[in-house]
C-alpha cells in the first residue's frame, strides 16, 4: 500500500507550554484517520502543520513523499481541508450566516435562505 502522509518527530511548542511533542506516525492509501482528544491536546495544531498553515518546531510532514516545508505545492496538490470552521460567526444576522455557508453547494438562492 501506498504511504499517503508520514509524519516524523513532529514538535511545535507554544509559549504557554501546550503544542505537540515528538509525533510520528504513517497513513497509508484507504485509511481512514482522525485525531480525537479534549482540548488543547494538539489536534489543530498537527493539522495546521499537516497543511502547511504552521510551522514546526522540529520534525516534517510528508504528503505523498513530498515535505509540506520544503515543496509545499507538491505536497498540497491533492489535499483538501477545512480545519475550525466556525458554525456561525456571531457579527453576522442569520441570513448571511446562511449565505455564506450556501456559497458551499450548488443552485441555493436567498429565496431558499429565506425559507430556512
């Protein structure tokens, strides 16, 4: 089976002491993976390096065999991500709360809003 993503000794510490310490770990092609744990344990900050939105400290991230730090086009060519979506964002009234999630799927319009 093919390796999709390795992760190596993967580090990245804040300063109030929380992050993620010495992470290594492979998923091959048809995995199915998933980080659980409360909060603060590290679960957003490993995908952030995963995709490239955080640098580690020490340690690499490789996506079908390229290094997200060092050829970060390559390795996010097939990746897709959404990571802390908010569910609502609180400045926003419902309608455009709603709108801006409809911009996600096809043939919605306000008319549909309205009716939600």
């Amino acid at each position: 089976m093919e390796k999709v993503i390795e992760i190596k000794d993967l580090t990245k510490l804040y300063g109030n002491g929380r992050g993620i310490q010495d992470i290594s770990l492979d998923i091959f092609q048809g995995d199915i993976f998933g980080f659980l744990g409360p909060n603060g344990a590290g679960k957003t900050t490993a995908m952030k390096i995963m995709t490239g939105l955080v640098r580690p400290d020490h340690g690499d991230v490789k996506i079908f065999g390229h290094s997200v730090t060092e050829e970060y086009e390559l390795a996010m060519e097939k990746v897709g991500c959404l990571i802390e979506i908010a569910e609502a964002y609180p400045y926003l009234s419902a309608f455009d709360n709603l709108k801006q999630l409809a911009r996600y799927y096809p043939d919605v319009d306000y008319k549909r809003i309205d009716e939600v």
